[in-house]
C-alpha cells in the first residue's frame, strides 16, 4: 500500500530524538560542572565530580551495593520464577489463564502500594511476628526496614510479577512435542529439564533477566521507603542529592554513573551469552 | 507404576510451587484490602484485623480523591498523546523504505534501558534549562509531568504496534486497495482495526507506566502537582492516615477489574505479545 509512510515516522520521530538528545545532555553535560551550593552550577568544565565519586568510598559502596542487590534480587527472581511460568505455560487446565491474569493485575499495583502491605505484614505487633516470637523462631519482631534483605524483598516485589509474565511468553516458544520426544527417547523428567527446556529458553531467560536487572538497578520505591536513609542504592542517592542537598552536578555525575553501570552489565551479559553460545556450537 | 507415582509427585510439587507463589505475590495486596476495614491498633494497621469497620471509606480526604483523579487524568493524557505518536510512528518503520530503520526502532525503545530517577533528574534539568532559555517552566506543572510520562511511555505503544503490524499479512489491504478503496480509507477501515490490539495493549502499559510511576513524578512534582503514588510516598514518611488504605483498596480492585475486562475485550495474549 502505497502511503507516504516517512511522513508518519517523521513527527515522532522528530520528537523522540529532541526529548532523548535534549535531556541526555542536559544531564551529561551538567555533570561536568561543580556544585557552587543552593542549586547553581559553575561555568567551568570539570572532572571534579567524577574525581570525587571515585574517590569517596562513600559513592563507590552504593554503587557496588546496588550492583549487588540487583543481581542477587535477579536471580532469585529468575529461580522462583521460571518453574512458576513453565507450570501455567503447559498447564492444561482452565486455571492457567485464570493465573497468568492474576499475576498480571498484581504487576499493574503501583509498588509504593506494595511496599505498605509488607509493612502491614511486617509490623511489630502483626500476625506474622506474633507467631514468629510465639513459636520461639525468633526473639525480636522480624522488621525489613533498614535492611538489605528487606530491601531485597521490595525488589523482588518489584519485578516478580512482570519477569514471570515474560518468562511465560519464553516458554510459550519452545515446542511441547520436543519435550515429548525426549521422554519418549527415555530421558526423566529432570533430565529434559536440564538437557533440553533450559538450554532452548536460556537465551530468553537472559533477556528477561536483564531487564529485571534494569529495573532493579532503577528501583527507587523499593530502597528508599524500606532502606528508610540506611541502605542507600544509587537511585535513592541521586534523589537525595537532588532534592535534599540541591547538587545538582553531584546528582547529574550519579545519575550518569548509573546509567554507565547498568549499559555494561548489559552489554558483558550479551557477550558473555554469544561467547557461551559459541562454544557449545548451539544455533539459535 | 513407579511411572505413575512419579508423575504425582512431580505435580503435586508444581502445584506446591505456583501456590505459593501467588500467595506470596498477593499478599500484601491482600492485607490492604483487609486492613481498609479494619481497626487499627494503638492508631496503626495490624493483620490480622481484631475487628472490622467501614470508617476509613467515609474519612478518605478530598484530596486523596482529587489527587487519585489527576493521576488517571494525567495517565490518560499520556496515552493519548502515546498513541497519537507511537500509532504513526510504529506503521513508519515497519512501512517506509528508509534505511538504517533498525536505529529508529532502537531510539524509540532507548527511553526503557533509563532507569526512572536519572529520567526525572535529567527532565527536571531540562526543564530548568528551559525556562532560563525560553521562560515555559515544566518543572512542577502537569504539562511538564505529562511530557515526562509521554517519554517512558511511548516506547511501549510503539513496540506493542509494531510487533502486530510486522507479522500483520497485507495481503487484506491489496484486496481492499484492487477493489477499489483509497489508500487513506484503507488505513482507517482495514489496517487500524487490524492492529487495534497492539494499540490497546501499548495504551495499557503506558496508562500503567505513567499511573504506578513514583520517581519520575518526585522530581518534577509540587505542592499543586502530586500524583496519588507521590501522595502515597510523603504519606508514609509521617503519621500513616488509615484512609490512605481505603483509597490504595480501590486502585488494587480497580487493577484487578480492569484486567479482567481487558481479558475479555481484547485477550491477555496481546499484552504477552508486546511484552517482548
């Protein structure tokens, strides 16, 4: 059909490229002055930032502990999740759609919503520690607030949900009747586990991690309502340092060093994926 | 027989494994709908609830509601604004003939891969920026908000159309277009239709991109300009008002019917889709 189609891309085209190139830069480029304090920035062009960011143990740690947090809540996520999305994608049964739905409307709650129910479970006085202190478990209230695991919680809650629904679709693409050959042929049911869905999803599992790590490394709501100013992760730290202390340089430096971060995990995973593709000589 | 006994186990373990897995993701949805008609101990939310009440309903504040009712306006915009670009746009790349059309996709899709906080940080700069340069202040008004919404959603419009639009078979438009109808009318009768699920599944991510959005929304917020999840936020700082969980019950169940009639209307496989 014969429709001046470059006309329809051209618009938003136009403005996508002014939106992305213009707030990139403004950022970028303000990450390169120094804070003169209450907002404004100098005129000169410096590394001053960056110097400091790297030097202070400070910025590096929450760095490194962002990293780490996401990874570690990635694959959980992943773990708890794929059984979870291979179940409903080969489930026969009228509850699997009924499921997947569910899974899907928990993913639209907004996490602030989230994060005030784990408080609720988690109050000192609650249910769950009743029993808890009740049964001689423990011996104080179990509480997330101002911990790394419970901030891991809250990233968990973040992309559960969102990361089983892609994990859903992943396994929706690997043939049933590949898994019934191989059984046939005599394999156990762990063994086509192992020997032939994981390697045919690993790719898809990689891609979906991924962007479970993104928005982990992202996660604001998680770490600053349930860190509490105790754990500090690089998004809460850019907040903080916009907002509170009005650096913006500092902040703008942060924000770039996030963005960095989270591009070259990506790009090492990728690597790491097609180098291990490679070696094993699978086509895929 | 060991076959059979296997294959039990086997089940029961996933059944195990899924079951617990939605209680774990549910709960503490479901402990908000129940602490909304509870009452509180010693002024705090407790669960399990020692006895009920319908209170917190009739205390929630106007401005709960009135702030619950920008953030669906503002989402709203959004999509709007969404789709009158991604609808376009998605069709101009998988139809015009330019190169390097695999760039364009790429730009469009490039607003996801930044993580939310440096988006705010980054628009609120801008926004400064702008108003020095040009005198329109974005920080702290809605439009600015929702220009910053338009940005992280848009990727998801563009990509839930172009997923339908790529494996749509034109061969219904040639048959349109021999019979005898214009190109224009084509497009309006034949192919939007066509690809109306991967508009409805693209609006829905951005209604729920820009609706559940917090860090966005911090920066560029002000006393006159907060959304119901930046209220939510400074809410839990301070003394918790009980009827805040009132006003949370109505967006999970609000969540859980809208799903349910997106289910029915369109079908879940379209946001499946697009997810990719």
């Amino acid at each position: 059909m014969n429709l001046p189609w470059h006309r329809f891309l051209l618009p938003p085209l136009v403005l996508s490229i002014a939106l992305l190139g213009g707030s990139l830069y403004v950022f970028l480029a303000g990450s390169f002055h120094a804070d003169l304090g209450v907002g404004r920035l100098g005129d000169a062009l410096t590394f001053a930032n960056y110097r400091k960011l790297f030097a202070d143990s400070f910025y590096v740690d929450s760095l490194g502990l962002t990293i780490k947090l996401s990874a570690i809540t990635t694959v959980v996520t992943l773990v708890v999740g794929m059984p979870v999305a291979y179940v409903l994608a080969r489930m026969r049964s009228r509850w699997g759609p009924v499921l997947l739905a569910v899974i899907v409307a928990a993913s639209f709650v907004t996490i602030v919503i989230k994060v005030l129910g784990l408080n609720i479970i988690f109050a000192a006085n609650g249910g769950l520690n009743r029993f808890l202190l009740g049964t001689g478990l423990v011996t104080a209230p179990v509480s997330l607030i101002g911990k790394v695991e419970g901030v891991a919680v809250g990233l968990l809650y973040f992309t559960l949900a969102f990361v089983v629904v892609l994990l859903y679709s992943v396994v929706l693409t690997i043939p049933r009747s590949l898994e019934e050959a191989a059984q046939n042929l005599g394999a156990s049911r762990w063994r086509t586990h192992w020997r032939v869905i994981l390697p045919l999803a690993l790719p898809g599992i990689i891609a979906s991690g991924l962007i479970g790590f993104n928005l982990c490394m992202g996660a604001f709501t998680s770490a600053a309502l349930i860190g509490a100013g105790r754990i500090l992760t690089l998004p809460v730290l850019i907040q903080r340092t916009v907002i509170f202390d009005t650096k913006y340089g500092m902040g703008a430096t942060l924000a770039v060093v996030l963005l960095v971060a989270g591009l070259v995990v990506n790009v090492l995973s990728i690597v790491l994926v097609s180098r291990l593709k490679a070696a094993r000589g699978v086509t895929a | 027989m060991k076959g059979f006994t296997e294959r039990r186990v086997n089940r029961a373990l996933a059944w195990l494994w899924v079951t617990g897995f939605m209680l774990f993701l549910l709960a503490p949805l479901f402990v908000i709908v129940v602490a909304a008609f509870s009452e509180p101990i010693l002024g705090r939310a407790v669960f399990p609830p020692r006895a009920l009440t319908l209170r917190w309903f009739s205390a929630i504040q106007p401005e709960y509601l009135s702030s619950l009712g920008a953030s669906v306006a503002l989402a709203s915009a959004a999509v709007v604004v969404c789709v009158l670009l991604g609808v376009p746009a998605a069709l101009g790349i998988a139809r015009s003939r330019w190169r390097g059309k695999a760039v364009f996709a790429a730009l469009f899709r490039a607003p996801v891969q930044i993580p939310a906080v440096v988006t705010g940080v980054a628009f609120l700069q801008l926004y400064y920026l702008l108003g020095d340069a040009i005198g329109w202040t974005g920080a702290g008004t809605w439009t600015g908000l929702m220009i910053a919404h338009v940005f992280i959603g848009l990727p998801y419009v563009v990509g839930s159309v172009l997923a339908v639009v790529q494996r749509f078979n034109s061969s219904l438009e040639e048959a349109a277009l021999i019979l005898g109808a214009a190109p224009w009318s084509v497009l309006r009768r034949v192919t939007l239709p066509a690809i109306a699920p991967g508009i409805y599944s693209g609006a829905t991510y951005a209604f729920l991109v820009s609706f559940s959005d917090l860090p966005v929304a911090l920066f560029l917020s002000s006393s006159d300009v907060r959304t119901f999840p930046v209220l939510l936020f400074q809410a839990m700082d301070y003394e918790f008002d009980p009827a805040l969980l009132a006003v949370a019950t109505m967006i999970i169940v609000a969540s859980f019917a809208g799903m349910l009639l997106f289910q029915k209307w369109v079908g879940i496989n379209a946001l499946l889709r697009s997810g990719k």
